[in-house]
C-alpha cells in the first residue's frame, strides 16, 4: 500500500471510531439520516425495566423511520415554495425569544398582588360582565338512610341556631349520614346539587325563591337540604365566585402596560444612542 495513503486511512479509520463512540452504536437509517444511541439520551422513562427498555427503544426506533419516511416522501413530492418555513421560523423564534425576555422582567420587576379593595373596585364597575349562566346556592345537605328516629333526629339538628347547628351537623354527619355537605361559603351550580339531592321542580327559579328547607324521600334514603342564599341565571355572579377571575384580569392588564412601557424604554433607549436608523426613499 502507498505509504501516504496507509496513515490516511489509518486517521480516517480513527476518526470514524472517534465518532461512533461519541454517537453511540448506530439504531436505524433512513436515507442520510442515522439515528444513534446518543439521540435517545434522556428520552427513556426512569426506572424502566431492562425489558420494557428494549421494547420501548423498538417502538421508538419504528416511529423514528416512519416519520423520516413520511418527510422524504413529503419533501420529493411538495413544492419547494410550499416548503420554505424559513421566515416562519424567524419570526417564531423572534416571538419565543422576545416573550421569555418578557416574561422574566415581569417575574423581576412587576408587583402581582392585588388588594382585595382593588378587586372590589373592578367588580364594583364592571358587574355587566359578570352575568351569571346557570342557577347557583349556597346550602348544605345531608343524606341519610330511610329511618324514621334518624330522620326526627336530623330534621331537630336542622332547626337549631346557626351556630349550633353547624357543630352537631358536622359531628352526627360523620357517625350517621352516607353523604353530606355542609360549607355554606361555597356557591354550588343547582344542578349539580340536584344530581344528589332528587328534588322535583318544573320552574328551578321559582322553587329557589320559594324553598328553604327541604326534605325528600326515596325508598332508601332522606335528603335533607337547608339553603342559605341563591342567585338565578342572569343575574349577577357574586364576588366570591369571581374573585380569582378578577385577580387575573388586574395581572393581565398590569402585564400588557408592563410590555407596553418596556417597549417604548427600550425603543427611546435605543435612539438616543443612535443605535438605529429609519431610511426614506421616494418612488
């Protein structure tokens, strides 16, 4: 052999080996394209047994080739016009680079709370876009089996002070009633209340008007249910059920004059150090 082309070979030979072992053994090829070991780094589940990984790396491999397949077939057959994402690109990477930037000044430098007053004042002024969908109440229930002392007994607890009531509820509940609710802050969708209470109206605005306490009957079981307060479709949602919506809106509004600020600082920044410059030109 020549023995300048012997050393040749031998360096392309190490620098092949060099490679492999860097990459990784080689696990299918598509065209051009390989795909090594290397490429899965960090792909593979933690604490996968050795026999899923094996299953796991063959699936990964088929649908590694069949994408590659599917984009040489798209690539030969579409028109290169139809092909060029490279401004698409560019400006998505442009939009991604500018919105972490954005982000993490906000995260430094923009206030987040909001006082409860400033969630008042909002909802105070712009109540016409809180308007209820559905029917809600606040009210607590309690389910029972169908036993007449029991039910004597619940139907007393009910009637007590408020005050009263709410502790004997909350610890004859946990002995006796197969299921229960008793968090009267809560506002509750009247639908979902009825799902487990099976109460029967053909008018749901009017019976909440006109119904505090209830009790219903089935073979099994007595629902007892005491309503605290309503509020009918159309009307408007109270603050509580709105509040996280409102905070979220003040945030959004903070973030959007933040950007806007940023913006217009950076731009005026910028042009007194004449670090840009507008060209004109007539046609």
């Amino acid at each position: 052999m020549n023995k300048i082309i012997f050393p040749i070979l031998v360096a392309l030979f190490a620098l092949v080996s060099c490679q492999q072992q860097k990459e990784g053994s080689p696990l299918a090829r598509v065209g051009d394209d390989i795909l090594y070991e290397k490429d899965l780094a960090g792909l593979l589940p933690p604490n996968t047994e050795p026999l899923d990984s094996i299953v796991w790396v063959r699936n990964y491999t088929h649908n590694w080739i069949k994408t590659k397949l599917l984009l040489n077939k798209a690539m030969q057959n579409l028109d290169p016009k139809d092909i060029n994402f490279e401004q698409q690109l560019e400006k998505y990477r442009n939009s991604l680079i500018s919105y972490t930037y954005e982000t993490e000044l906000i995260h430094q430098q923009m206030d987040t709370t909001v006082s409860d007053s400033a969630i008042q004042k909002y909802y105070n002024s712009h109540q016409k876009d809180f308007v209820l969908l559905k029917n809600i109440v606040r009210a607590m229930y309690v389910v029972i089996e169908n036993n007449k002392s029991l039910e004597k007994h619940f139907v007393h607890l009910f009637k007590l002070p408020d005050s009263i009531m709410m502790d004997s509820l909350q610890y004859n509940c946990k002995e006796y009633s197969a299921n229960y609710f008793l968090d009267t802050t809560v506002w509750l969708p009247f639908d979902e209340v009825t799902k487990t209470i099976p109460l029967k109206t053909y008018n749901k605005e009017l019976f909440l008007k006109n119904n505090k306490f209830v009790k219903v009957k089935d073979k099994y079981y007595v629902y007892l249910i005491n309503f605290v307060d309503f509020k009918i479709k159309n009307d408007f949602s109270p603050l509580e059920l709105e509040q996280n919506n409102i905070r979220n809106i003040i945030i959004n509004s903070r973030k959007m004059d933040f950007i806007k600020v940023l913006h217009e600082k950076i731009y005026q920044e910028a042009a007194r150090k004449n670090e840009f410059e507008i060209y004109t030109y007539d046609k």
